[in-house]
C-alpha cells in the first residue's frame, strides 16, 4: 500500500530536490493513486516501442531506458543511473514489480481469433493510456498481427514481448494499478481452477440436440414501425418453415455488438421448431461505436439501460399485432429470452431483478476500490438511470443471462427475480469474472429462481456462435432451456467436441470477497 509514496520519497531523497508541502502528502496511502505512470515511446509509427520512460507525476521526474536493456536486465540494475540508484536505495523492489508487470504472462488462451484478441485488447487498454492521436494503437488489428507475430517466433506473450512486437510512438503505463491488476487476474484464475473441480460436469447431448433439427430454416430483416416518434427497431427474424414445436426466442446482443454474432444460437434453435427474434439495440450496437470512435457520436447514454428493455417490450407488441412481417400469427407468450453481456443485464430485468440503490454504488467513485473488475466500467454508468421499479414482463416465462455484468447494479435486487433464470459463465472470462460477477450474485437468486452452468475455458468472447458456426458450446444447452426444461446432474446437454459444462451446486459455494 505504501510502495509508490515511498518510492516517490526516496527519488526526492536521491536527487535532492524535494519541493515545498512533497513530504505532507506522501503520508497518506491515498496518494498511491496519483503516482507511477510509464510512457513507452517510438522514434517512428513503423518501429516497435523501443523505449520505457519512467515518470512519477508528484516530482516531475522522468527516467529513459530502452525496453532491450529489460530483456536482460542485470546490466542495467548493476549500473550507475538514476534508475539503478532508486533500485538500490529500494532494496531491489522496484526493480521487482518493474519485471513483475513486464514479464507477466498475458491471460490467453486456443487460437488466435477474433474473440482471444478482444480479450487481449481489453487487457491492455485496462493496463496502458494511449495518446488521443493515436487511439486506435491497441485496436484488435496490429494486436492480433503483434501475437502471431510472437506465436511464430515461439516467444511468450508477456507484456513486455508483445509491446516489442506493435508498432507506435506513445503510450503509458500506471505500474501500481497494472501490477495489481494482472496479480489479481492470476489470482482469480487459479482460484476458479480449483473450484471447476469439484463440480459436476454435465454429460454429452445426444447427436440429435447437438445436430441441426427436422426444420428448414429462413432469416430477413425487418423494421419495425416508430413507436411514439422514435427511431424504428431492427429485428432479424430467424424462424422454422412450416408451423412452428416451440414458443418464440427472443435474443439480445451485448455492448457494440449485433444480431449476426447470435445466429449459430439462432439458426440451431430455428432449426429445432423455435422462431428467433434478434433485435438491434440502436443506442448500444456495433454501428453506435463506430459513429463514437469516429467523433460523430457519445459514449452510450445511461438511459440505455432502461431503453433496452423497452426495445424488448416494442418487439413482443409488435408480434401481438401482427406488424412483423414473417412472424404473424407467432404467440407473444411463453416467451425465453437470451441475452449475452449487457443482452443478459437486460434478461435478468425482463426476469425482475431491479437496480435498488445500495452501498455498494459508492465504490463507483474509487477507482482504487479492490472490489472493482472491468465490467463495473459499464455498471457504474447505469446508475444514474437505474430504477427500483420492476420491468418484468409476463410474456417472458424463462430467461438465459450468459456472462451478465450484474453484481454492482442488482446488489441487492436479485431477490426480486420473478422468472427461471439460467446463468452463464466462462471460467476463464477477465471482462465479466466468474466469482464476483456469477458465483457471489448466485447466492442472491431465489432457491427456485436459478441455476448456473460454468464454461471451462470460456471466455467472454467465444461463448457466442455467428452464423458460420456449428452453434457453438452452448448450443444443445439453450435448446434444453428453450424447450422448458430444468437442469439436473445428468441432463445431457454437453458438447463432447467442446468446452465442458459445469453445473454450479446451490448448497457448499462459498462467496469471494462479499
């Protein structure tokens, strides 16, 4: 806790030249907050950052070392610089949690894909601030060329090596909030490890749930008409020929995503007897990021969180009026509603939990609060439209909430929960943690209100199934819940080709940190 003040206070001590009022401040552990960034500069956009420059914001002072010199440290703490001297005067520690973040494995996991590279981007731009010209050094492109370009070298994918392998002049690290951010990641990893072992895994589905069903299948898009002078809603409709064995499915996409990263769920589903509907969030999908990243758009309004289950609500009464073309005479009840990331924050509203104001929502305001993990990012801006009022809706009777950002927003409105809810995470999801965000929030469901399915390996990007896929990992076990049915020990809805699923105990879980 008191690291980075002492730190700041020993390179006073070292060049002498201590200002007026330092001392006071450095006294309180608060000021741990305000000390050690790292800016990682490049001679050219073409070139690999090649060097580390140290500053610590209290004294001005900036230190120079070429990332090279890190690779093979001992040199350079053996040697006569500022740097060295501000090692020794610390007893070797600050040259540990200098290597300790430089050298920490990144949390990566299968292929190179688009969703191990998301998670990666998300990752870093957790650890590093990049300068405004050049926002988009971290973007999923030069990351993903940076790791293959170390997985064909056969090097590691450390920060330290990956940050070799990107181009770019700028960027900056905050050692004292990077450090500890990667330490709890490793923590959380093999924590949950442990605990995957002791539950039950859910055997294999049959060949016919795992397969594409009797029914042939058609997908359009349509508009829906403006309601009360809003914009109108796109819905993709992805629905059974012919009449259709199962009440409709409605699904919803998570934060700058949309419908097309569902329709292996929908396309397996449809193929089974259950009509999909997927409807567009406009004030959240992939189309209002790009406007964003262009200058053209804010960052998503609060109120998003209250619009996206009215966009729910407007396509079931479109369905009861028959105004969706393709989808007339499907019965708007007997409902499942899927939703993933944010898409499962809003079926878990759809199910009745509701945003009571808690003491927890403070913590939105320390950024140093040892609660926080990367989906509070989004949480926090919910609160100021969160609402105690119930938007369930009678027409939904079941709900699936796969990787839901929901501890921080429902503390203390899960309770409330008025439908089955069928709780989805991945063991190894960083975005949405499976402790805090899936295993602690579990213990406020109602006994009979939900179960929860560990992914292992999964992670907040590879549990989705786009149209090119087989359905994905989760495909038997959405049909399962589709068709109505609770989970037990020996329901078989595995895929033995995929990742294992795990079947959460009510009884024996014990809470993380609350």
């Amino acid at each position: 806790m008191y690291f980075w003040p002492a730190l700041a206070f020993l390179l006073c001590q070292l060049r002498r030249r201590c200002r007026q009022g330092l001392s006071q401040p450095l006294r309180s552990p608060a000021v741990a907050t305000a000390l050690g960034s790292v800016l990682l500069l490049t001679p050219g956009a073409a070139k690999a950052i090649d060097v580390l420059q140290i500053r610590l914001p209290l004294l001005q002072e900036d230190f120079s070392v070429r990332i090279a010199e890190l690779v093979s440290p001992d040199a350079l703490w053996a040697g006569n610089s500022d740097l060295a001297e501000l090692n020794r005067a610390t007893n070797g520690t600050y040259a540990q949690r200098l290597q300790e973040l430089l050298n920490h494995p990144l949390p990566m996991q299968g292929d190179l894909g688009a969703p191990m590279v998301r998670q990666v981007e998300l990752i870093l731009k957790r650890l590093i601030d990049v300068p405004p010209n050049e926002a988009n050094l971290l973007d999923s492109t030069p990351l993903q060329l940076g790791m293959q370009k170390l997985k064909a070298q056969g090097r590691q994918a450390t920060l330290l090596n990956l940050l070799q392998a990107i181009p770019g002049n700028k960027v900056s690290i905050r050692l004292d909030r990077a450090v500890a951010f990667l330490r709890q990641i490793n923590q959380n990893d093999e924590k949950i490890t442990s605990l995957l072992k002791t539950f039950p895994r859910l055997p294999a589905a049959p060949s016919e749930a795992l397969g594409r069903g009797p029914f042939a299948i058609t997908t359009r898009v349509v508009k829906l008409p403006p309601v009360n002078g809003k914009e109108s809603l796109e819905v993709t409709l992805v629905r059974p020929v012919g009449s259709p064995s199962l009440p409709a499915v409605v699904i919803s996409h998570g934060l700058w995503d949309s419908p097309t990263s569902f329709l292996g769920w929908a396309q397996h589903l449809a193929s089974h007897g259950a009509p999909v509907l997927l409807p567009r969030h406009p004030g959240s999908d992939i189309s209002q990021q790009a406007q964003m990243l262009a200058g053209n758009a804010p960052p998503p309004d609060p109120r998003e969180f209250l619009r996206r289950p009215r966009d729910v609500k407007a396509v079931l009464d479109a369905m009861e009026n028959g105004q969706i073309p393709g989808a007339e005479g499907l019965p708007a009840r007997d409902l499942t509603f899927i939703g993933h990331s944010w898409g499962g924050t809003t079926a878990l509203q759809l199910a009745g939990a509701r945003s009571l104001q808690a003491t927890l929502w403070q913590a939105c305001k320390k950024s140093n609060n040892p609660e926080r993990n990367l989906s509070w990012v989004l949480q926090c801006t919910f609160l100021p439209a969160a609402t105690d009022a119930s938007l369930a809706d009678p027409r939904i009777v079941r709900v699936v909430a796969v990787s839901p950002p929901q501890a921080l927003v429902f503390a203390v409105g899960l309770v409330d929960l008025q439908k089955p809810v069928l709780l989805i995470s991945g063991s190894s999801d960083i975005v949405v943690p499976v402790q805090p965000e899936a295993l602690d929030p579990f213990h406020l469901y109602p006994l009979d209100r939900g179960q929860l399915v560990l992914v292992e390996g999964g992670t907040h990007f590879n549990l989705p199934a786009p149209a090119s896929s087989d359905g994905g990992p989760l495909r038997a076990l959405l049909l399962h819940w589709a068709q109505g049915k609770s989970l037990k020990t020996d329901s078989a809805v595995a895929d033995p080709a995929g990742r294992a699923l795990l079947l959460a105990p009510r009884k024996g879980l014990v809470p993380g940190n609350r």
